[in-house]
C-alpha cells in the first residue's frame, strides 16, 4: 500500500515537475469534458420536440399501419412539417442545420414508438440527404435540398421522401456486383436494370439510383443519378415482411429510365465511392442511424413490459421484484445503455469530423443484437400478455431482426471491425 501511495505522489510530482503553470488543486470547480449524453440546447430542442410528435401523432397509429402494412400518408407530411426530414440541411436550402447527433436523436426517439417511422426518416435523412448534400453540385443542392427538406417554413408542403437504391436481386452484401446499367444517349442517360428490397420507394418521389456505366471498369463505372418518380420508375413488387412493416420496401424496375445528365451526383464512375462513404467508410451515417433505430426499440419495448412488471402480481407481488426478473432487468438496462453509448460516440465522432468507421460498426452491431435481444425479453416480462399484439411489445421484437440485416448484415460489420483490429495489431 505505502509503494502505491508513494508511487502516487511521484506521479503528481512529475507532472507538476513536467508542468511548473498547471495547477494540480484548485478552490474553482475544475473544468471536466462532457458525458456522452450531454446535449446541446438545439439537440434537446430536437429531442424533446420529436418525443411528443411520436407520442401524439405517430403512436395512436402504431397498430394499424402495422397491419395494413402501409404507412398513413399524415405521418410522412407531419414529419416534413416538424422540421424532421431536413435535419442537417442548412437553413437556407430549408432545413434545420442541426448536428448528426439531432438526427440520431430524432430516429432513437422514433423507433422508440414505431421503428418504422423511424426508418423512414433515418434513410431520407443520413442516406439520400447526405449524398444530395455532400456530392450534390451547387445547382442540384439548390434545387434538389429544399424539397427534400421542406420545413414547416415553406408555404407549400410538396412532400417529397427520398428512397437510396444499391441493392439488387443478385447483389446484397456484394452491392458492387449490381447489374443495372445506364447508357448515354445524348443529353440523358438511359437505365435498365432493376433494383430490390427500397425502402420508401412506395410513397418516394426523389430516387438515388447506382448504376454501372462501364462494365468493362468494374466497380469504377458506377455511378450514381438522382431521378425523380415522374421519370418513369415504375414499383413492381412491395415486399410483405416480418417487421417494420409499415416502411415500405419494394422492386423496382428501370425500363429505359431517362434521367437528364446533370442529375449525375458525385461525377460519372463515383459512385461506388459514394456508396463506400455512406454506408462503410468515411461517413458511414446510415449505420449510426440504424443503430439509433436499434436503440429506440429496445427501449420502446423496454419501457413498455418494465412498468407491467411492477403492476402484475404473483405469490403475492410483484413480478418485477423477484431477483430473477429483477436481475434479467438490471441486465437489459445495461446493455441498453452499453448499445446508447456506442451510438451517440459515434454520432459524436462524426460532428467532430473524426473518423467513425470502426466505432459506427460497432454501433450497429452491438445495437442491434441488443435489440433483439431485449425485445424478446420483454415480451417474457409481461408474459402472456406479451405475446399478444394488443401490448405491441411482440411487434418491436419482429421490427428487431431487420438491425442485423439492412445496411451491412452484422457479418459485414465484424468485418469491417475486424479490418480496423488486424490493421491495428498486424
Ligand atoms: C427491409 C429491408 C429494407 C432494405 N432497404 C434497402 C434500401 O433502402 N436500399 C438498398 O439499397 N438496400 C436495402 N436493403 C437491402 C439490404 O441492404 C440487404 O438485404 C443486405 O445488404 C444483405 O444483402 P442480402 O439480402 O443480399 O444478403 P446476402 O448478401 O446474400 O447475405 C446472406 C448471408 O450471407 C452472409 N454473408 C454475405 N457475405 C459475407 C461475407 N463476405 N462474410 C461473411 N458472411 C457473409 C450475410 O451476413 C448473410 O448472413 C433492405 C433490405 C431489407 C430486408
């Protein structure tokens, strides 16, 4: 003990030899860096705005759009006009010019009442914004920005949900094997091919669409055009799933779709470097997005079985106090707060313009096996109940398997972790 106490105040006494100006003890407050869940006025503002849209407008609609399997038109207009669909779209195009970490945010507290609401938003947001935004020209983010923002400011709301097209029958993990082709003939260019599993393509009217130019180059043909639905896009299948099922998510065909030159985004073979930077490396925000999502379920199915815990009574009381509940509780609230933090590091990453790739893998991957994880639990919690769809805890615990799927299946994440560590140690 003494050795350590010793070897304490050696410490203290290099440093202060090392730094004659710092001041090791102070009688002012010492000035500490933030937690993680420390949010700015606007993040909270944020925050507290979308908690009581979802409260209000989105939750008494839960169960029916679930099992119509569609989403209700009011909802998609009320996030445009709550500012949600422009996050980090700067004020003068219409949006909010709010952090990542707003949008992260606004997705967590979402999912928390519908993960497929907040799909909807998370993909308008961090996928087709952050492409129109980052490699947009100036041209096409004055024209093509307001109308994916359009904030509660604009006199005419003219909705318009963005839709991100990558994947293909035959290429998923593998997304650069797509084999949709564009052609140029004149000023436009002429796609055919065909796309599946797009989300808000149903109700989309602005459409990212990868498509290889020259084959011949491999992955550097592809490129990436903005096209809008009155092109021509024609929606020929919308998929019937286990979770969200509200969010739409559909085949799409391209029969000589075409799309006027200067909707190219990013320059023509680009686009494979866009499709890396969204969803893998440098910018990687859809995964931190999905990664909110993941989080807001948990906790939306958390916050639901928790209190029925302390309410429902067995051998005399509650449930919810019997050590093995109690424990399996305690346990969930952890790894909740475990998957929080990951995401909001890597939220926070991002606004700071640090790399994130690795930590928003991560993210994701931890998240959504939490999700799943604690998503079935609840449903435990309430017992029978639970199983029923009347609680809507069972429906966050389908919504949870798309976490491991969408966006990199979890494979892809411990990849794209494993990458990072093998760079590291090798
Ligand atoms: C509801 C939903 C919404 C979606 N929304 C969109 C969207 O908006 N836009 C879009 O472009 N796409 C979207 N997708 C597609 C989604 O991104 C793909 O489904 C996903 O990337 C996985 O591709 P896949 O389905 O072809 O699976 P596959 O790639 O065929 O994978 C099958 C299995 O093989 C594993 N695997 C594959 N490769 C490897 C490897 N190298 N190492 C180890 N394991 C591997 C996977 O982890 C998985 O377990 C959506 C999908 C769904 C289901």
């Amino acid at each position: 003990m003494y050795h350590r106490v010793a070897a304490f105040r050696g410490l203290l006494f290099t440093r202060r030899a090392l730094a004659p100006s710092t001041r090791l003890f102070s009688s002012s407050r010492p000035t500490f860096l933030n937690s993680l869940d420390t949010l700015s006025d606007d993040e909270e503002m944020f925050r507290d705005s979308v908690r009581r849209f979802a409260k209000d407008v989105v939750a008494p609609k839960v169960r029916e759009m679930d099992e119509n399997e569609m989403m209700d038109p009011t909802i998609i207009k009320g996030l445009f006009e709550q500012g949600l669909m422009g996050i980090e779209i700067p004020s003068e195009l219409g949006g909010a010019e709010s952090s990542f970490t707003s949008a992260v945010l606004t997705i967590e507290e979402l999912a928390k009442i519908d993960p497929s609401v907040s799909v909807m938003c998370d993909v308008h947001n961090t996928l087709v914004n952050t492409v129109v935004r980052k490699y947009g020209t100036k041209e096409q983010r004055e024209k093509y920005l307001p109308l994916l923002a359009q904030s509660k400011r604009s006199e005419l709301l003219v909705v318009q949900l963005g839709s991100f097209c990558l994947s293909e029958a035959a290429s998923g993990s593998d997304a650069f094997a797509l084999q949709t082709r564009a052609k140029k003939e004149g000023n436009n260019w002429i796609i055919n091919g065909s796309k599946m599993w797009i989300t808000n393509s149903y109700e989309a009217d602005i459409f990212l669409i990868f498509a290889n130019i020259d084959p011949s180059k491999g992955y550097k043909g592809i490129t990436c055009f903005l096209a809008t639905r009155d092109m021509g896009i024609q929606i020929s299948k919308k998929e019937e799933k286990l979770g969200i099922r509200a969010s739409s998510t559909c085949t799409l065909n391209f029969d000589d779709l075409k799309v006027p030159e200067e909707n190219v985004i990013g320059g023509e073979g680009k686009g494979y470097k866009i499709a890396i930077e969204i969803l893998n490396e440098a910018t990687s925000s859809g995964r931190i997005g999905i990664a909110a999502q993941m989080v807001g379920l948990a906790q939306g199915a958390f916050d639901k079985a928790v209190p029925y815990t302390y309410q429902r009574h067995q051998f005399g009381q509650p449930v919810g106090t019997f050590q093995g509940m109690a424990f399996s509780i305690a346990q969930a609230a952890t790894d909740l707060e475990a998957a929080r933090l990951l995401t909001y590091n890597a939220a926070r990453r991002r606004d700071e313009g640090k790399s994130f790739t690795k930590e928003a893998a991560m993210a994701k991957y931890y998240a959504s096996v939490v999700a799943q994880k604690v998503s079935g639990q609840a449903i435990e919690w309430a017992g029978g109940v639970g199983f029923t769809r009347e609680t809507g805890i069972e429906k966050f615990w389908r919504d949870s398997k798309i976490g491991a799927i969408y966006e990199g299946t979890s494979n892809i994440q411990l990849q794209t972790i494993a990458k990072f560590i093998q760079k590291e140690y090798s």
